[in-house]
C-alpha cells in the first residue's frame, strides 16, 4: 500500500445530505454538518484564548500562521475560528475543532455569507477535514465534494489544492482510483496556475511535489507502474534541486519518494532496485532521529525491508520487523498491528 504514512487504510459508504439544498434556514444549511458527527459539548467550544501574556501570544501566533479570511469582520467569528486554528494545528483535537467551526459556519450564516462564498467554503472544508481526522470518512467525502464542485466551477485554484489534500485519500482509499486521478490532475493544473501568477514560491512548488506524488501513488495502486515511476522520478529530480537545511517539507517528501519507488520496484519485481532505494530512503531518515515524521518514515522503511528479505533471510526480517515496531510504537503510526501480523507469520 502507497504512502501508508498517514493517508491510506480508510472506509467509505455513500449518504444522502439533500436536505442542504431545500432547507434555507440556518439549521438546515448545518444538517450535513451536524449529521456527520455526535457534537462535543457546547462548552468545549467555548474555551476560546482568554486573557494574560500567554493566550495574547497563542492569538498572535495563530492570527499570524493561520489568519481567517479579511472578509470576516465579526469578532466572535474570528475569534471561533481562532479556536477551530488553535485545535488544527497547536493543540490537536479533530473533535472540539469541528464543534468550534460549526459554530463559526452558524455565525457566517447569521452574518449573511452565501453558501458559495470563499469564507463559507473555506470553513466547511475546514470542518470536512476535522470530520475526516475524527473518522468520519463518509460525511467528510460527501462534503469535500461540494465542495470541490463549487472550486471547479469559480475556478478557484487554491481550494482546488486544498481540497485535494482531503478528497484524493478518501478517494484512493476507497479504490476509486480513476476519480482521485482526475481530482488530483485538476489540482496539479491549479498549482501550475498558481506558480505562474505568483512566481518562485517555496511552498507552491512544495505543495506541487506532494500532489504530483500523491499522483504517482494512485497509478501506481491502479497498475500503472511506469507511469508512476516516471512522476515519482520527476519529482526526485526537483526535490534534489532544492538544498535543505534541517529537516522541512523537502526532507520528508524524499524520504517518502524514495520509500515509494522501493515499492514500485516490489511490484514489478526488482527486488534489488527495490532495497537500494529503501536504504535509501533510511539513510535520509536517520540523519534526523526523533523527528516524528522521520521516525514513522523509518518505521514503514524497515517494514518494506523486512518484507523483501522474508524469502532469504528470515533473521534479518525480523531484526527489521522488530526495530520497525519499535518505531511504530514510538510514533504511534498506523501500520502497528500490520508488522505484528508480519512477525506472527514468520515465526508461525
């Protein structure tokens, strides 16, 4: 399985929200919402950054890194948003950053946003992402392809991006292989959009690598191994232009490539290639032991390995097998019962 980081592994089944379409009131604009999950308390949404020195300093940090659309002029709006932001990304929690966006998504609604607005849209991925995260995978597909639907048709490039972030797993995780290759194509046209309008951006370029290689996975997944190999090449190539200092973006983007291109090799029987670039992959990241991203890159790096040498060394297989668990457990990856099982079967 491609990019079994932290993207694969995920179930679907279809439900209906039409409600959405025939109910203008405020509740029933929410319903696709509010169905996707069991809400958390109200008060969990209400303890958003208080007074003194340290949540003055979290609200800047948040206002800055992860600021609400200018649109939004409603105080308590930005400041549920803030919230929603502040359990994204500082303090996760999928739960109370979905109840805090609904209750932002209610005051948009108050405040006379249409449903197609770029502020209504932005939140309601926000809300399909955090359902998502939560396991809700049904609703949050349901809802991303809303809106999706409405980004192709106002030609929004960057929600067409940021919405196949979250549409494209669902979709590959489900074998819907042929819909996440267009959804994915479609967001590497946005991107290239984007470039040429905005020039040499650093994390434009980043996020162009990381789709074309979600790309690449999805052929790959579908049998198309030459053209997977081929994009994952290109991308190899423009990742070694790009001098990294430290651990970024880059960093973990080649590890995962290389890590993916062990796996194609698998797949079509090149065992040798296969390793090469496994231990390749291993090499980037061990130079930055403790990095969360690092260590479950390796843990899925050492797991590929034990697999290859299953059939001629069952000691070594399980010298990586047990170190990949290990790593597993310490970066709580996914992929934990998968090499237990794999033990299981080599001493079984």
């Amino acid at each position: 399985m491609f990019r079994g980081l932290h993207r694969i592994s995920l179930r679907h089944c279809r439900r209906s929200i039409s409600t959405f379409h025939i109910d203008n009131s405020f509740r029933g604009k929410l319903q696709p919402y509010m169905g996707a999950i069991t809400l958390v308390s109200t008060v969990a949404a209400s303890v958003v950054a208080g007074i003194g020195g340290l949540y003055f300093l979290i609200n800047r940090h948040l206002d800055e890194k992860y600021p609400s659309p200018p649109e939004i002029t409603n105080k308590e709006t930005r400041r549920l948003l803030r919230g929603a932001a502040l359990r994204e990304h500082i303090a996760p929690n999928p739960s109370i950053a979905y109840a805090f966006l609904l209750r932002a998504l209610t005051q948009l609604y108050k405040e006379g946003f249409a449903e197609h607005s770029p502020a209504v849209q932005e939140t309601v991925l926000r809300l399909a992402t955090a359902a998502d995260k939560m396991g809700e995978r049904q609703a949050a597909e349901q809802i991303l392809r809303g809106v999706w639907d409405n980004a192709v048709a106002e030609k929004w490039d960057g929600m067409l991006a940021r919405t196949a972030h979250v549409l494209g797993p669902l979709l590959t995780a489900r074998g819907a292989y042929e819909e996440a290759v267009d959804v994915y194509g479609v967001a590497v046209q946005a991107l290239r959009r984007l470039e040429e309008a905005e020039g040499d951006v650093d994390a434009l370029h980043l996020d162009t690598a990381n789709v074309v290689t979600s790309l690449a996975e999805v052929f790959a997944l579908k049998g198309d191994c030459s053209s997977a190999e081929a994009l994952l090449s290109g991308v190899l190539v423009d990742i070694r232009a790009r001098p990294s200092e430290g651990v970024d973006g880059w960093t973990c983007l080649d590890a995962v490539v290389m890590l993916d291109l062990a796996q194609v090799c698998e797949k079509t029987e090149r065992p040798e290639e296969s390793a090469a670039w496994a231990n390749s992959a291993l090499k980037v990241t061990r130079e930055h032991r403790g990095v969360w991203a690092c260590d479950n890159c390796e843990s899925h790096t050492l797991f590929h390995l034990g697999k290859l040498a299953e059939a001629s060394d069952r000691d070594s297989a399980h010298v990586f097998y047990s170190r990949a668990l290990d790593l597993a457990r310490k970066s709580n990856t996914g992929n934990i019962e998968e090499i237990k099982a794999s033990i299981k079967k080599l001493h079984g």
